[in-house]
C-alpha cells in the first residue's frame, strides 16, 4: 500500500547535509614493500576542523597502532602539520604512520608531488618541526623522517624488574653494553632466539612503564635475521593501548645512534646507514632505514626511511 500524506507527515525528517561529515580514510602497511607485513596505520589526509574527541573515536574505530591526521600548520616555517593517536591516547612522534602519511600523500599527487622527484618538507609536531624528505620514482616511493638525536642515561638499576616481567635469565642480557634510557627503556639481549620466545607480563610491563614515566620498551640484539641488518628489536608500550607494536621508526632511530656510540657500527665519511628488523616474531616483518650523521666523533643528525604500500583506502562518515 503506498504511503499516505499522513505518513509522510509522520516519517523522521532526514539529518540535514552538514550534519555528517565523509571523511576520506586510507590505511597502510609502513616499513615494508608488502601487504600483510610491516606495520598498518591509519592516515585521514584532510583533517582539518576535527576535534580532538572525534580523532581519539576515529583512532579507535580504525584499531591500528597509530592514526595520522594530517593538519595544515601552526607554526612558521612549517609544510604540514600531523597528529598521531593511538586507539587509546594522542602520541607526540610516531615514525611508521609518518612514513604512511607522506607515502599516501605521494600517492594522490599532493603538496607538489606530481612526478619523479625529490621533495622536502618542514613538518610540524609535538616533538618540533622535523624535516621529511620524499624520494619519488617511476615505481616506488621511499620517505625519510628526521627525528631528534637522543640523549642516553644508564638504566642498569631495572635490571631485575625486567627479568621479572619478560621471563629472563640474567645471562640473557648483554653484559658489554649498557640498559639505557631516552624517552624509551632500550634493554639490550645477546641472542636472537631470546628475543624471539619473549612472554611479557603485560600487566606488569604496564604499571611499570607509567610509574617511571616511560614512552615504552625496546628489546634488542645485534643478531639478526638476515645478515644486512645491524639490529634485530621488539617494542612494548601496552600503557599506551599496544601491547607490541609491529615495527617501530621512533625507537629504531635512535638504536642506530645507540650502536655508533657504542663503537659496533662504523660511519665512513661521516655517514652511518644501518637497517633495523623488527616484526618477525609476530609475522609481520619490518625493515626500517637509519641513517646517522657524525662530525668530529659526534652526531649531528638522524632519520630513518622506508616504503610503505596502501591496504585498503574509503570513507569512514563522521559527526
């Protein structure tokens, strides 16, 4: 039976036009030249006039590690401008959803980037306005970030804690080379298969990293899977909503500065290009490129490169 005039004065008026917002959502695997492998973010590249609330919702309605919300900037002197969320908190720095962000950038030719190039850009973050440079070819797209040089303090004194909450034997940690701090606990291992049959206490490990306020925890160890790679590591920061994250650009970064300092990696000319693994153990491999400039036995610079590939790529309606 058709509707009557009756009816039609009693159906619901639909939601004015303005009242939702189609936001255009990509996803990506960062740190790899696969799907399936490396580590997925979120990338929303038109981001401007969400609140905070609504990026934390979306963050958590996409379910990877980090969300990347691409902003246009603040500050003088800056491109572009992003903010990372995790599906729980906003993170000041995250390496991986960076590389996806200016991949997926690349990607839908914006900011300039039309053809084979190289292309620079000042982008602004909690962290500062650190420089990304986009080296584009006709068949693959390799994106570096710099980040800031760390600062090291010894961290020997949580030694048995870790043994604890991983499940390790003193003899597992790497006597030569110290534990140390810089913004993450980095705790180095002296064999891989350790590193690999690691069960942390996720509980623990969390209460641990909030009461030393601790961004989160990187085991390593300088045998690797394959034979290029200088550093194998695993990442944990289940106070921030993960309790491992696949592959880690922020705190690979600095593991290259860690091992130059250390004498076990060499910078002929003055540059250090290592590559970092991470990922294997959870079957999503990653590789992520360090590179570290040195003058005068000190080092002036660091960022770290890779590729990242698209998964999947749609609207996603918001308030």
């Amino acid at each position: 039976m058709p509707p009557s005039d009756t009816d039609a004065m009693d159906a619901p008026s639909p939601l004015p036009h303005h009242a939702i917002r189609r936001l255009r959502v990509k996803q990506l695997d960062a740190f790899t030249d696969r799907t399936f492998a490396g580590n997925p973010a979120g990338v929303v590249l038109e981001a401007n006039g969400l609140s905070d609330e609504v990026m934390q919702a979306l963050a958590r309605e996409v379910n990877a590690s980090e969300t990347a919300f691409v902003l246009p900037p603040t500050s003088p002197g800056a491109d572009i401008r992003i903010r990372w969320f995790t599906p729980t908190v906003e993170v000041n720095l995250c390496g991986h959803a960076t590389i996806a962000s200016f991949a997926a950038m690349a990607e839908e030719q914006m900011h300039g980037m039309t053809g084979a190039g190289t292309f620079a850009f000042r982008l602004e973050t909690k962290s500062g306005i650190l420089p990304v440079e986009v080296l584009r070819s006709e068949s693959a797209v390799t994106v570096f970030f710099g980040l800031p040089v760390p600062e090291f303090e010894r961290a020997g004194q949580w030694k048995l804690d870790l043994m604890q909450m991983l499940g390790v034997q003193s003899e597992d940690f790497e006597s030569r080379l110290p534990m140390v701090t810089a913004g993450y606990l980095y705790v180095p291992f002296r064999r891989l298969h350790v590193i690999f049959s690691m069960k942390p206490n996720f509980s623990s490990l969390r209460q641990f990293l909030i009461n030393r306020n601790l961004g989160g925890l990187c085991v390593f160890t300088t045998e690797t899977v394959e034979r290029t790679s200088a550093v194998h590591s695993r990442f944990f920061a289940p106070h921030l909503g993960i309790d491992e994250d696949p592959v880690t650009g922020s705190a690979n970064g600095p593991l290259g500065v860690y091992l130059f300092e250390r004498g076990l990696v060499e910078a002929p000319g003055g540059r250090l290009r290592i590559v970092g693994e991470q990922g294997d153990v959870i079957r999503r491999p990653g590789r992520v490129e360090i590179e570290v400039r040195i003058e005068e036995k000190r080092v002036t610079s660091l960022r770290i490169g890779g590729r990242a590939v698209t998964v999947f790529d749609g609207w996603m309606p918001v308030p």
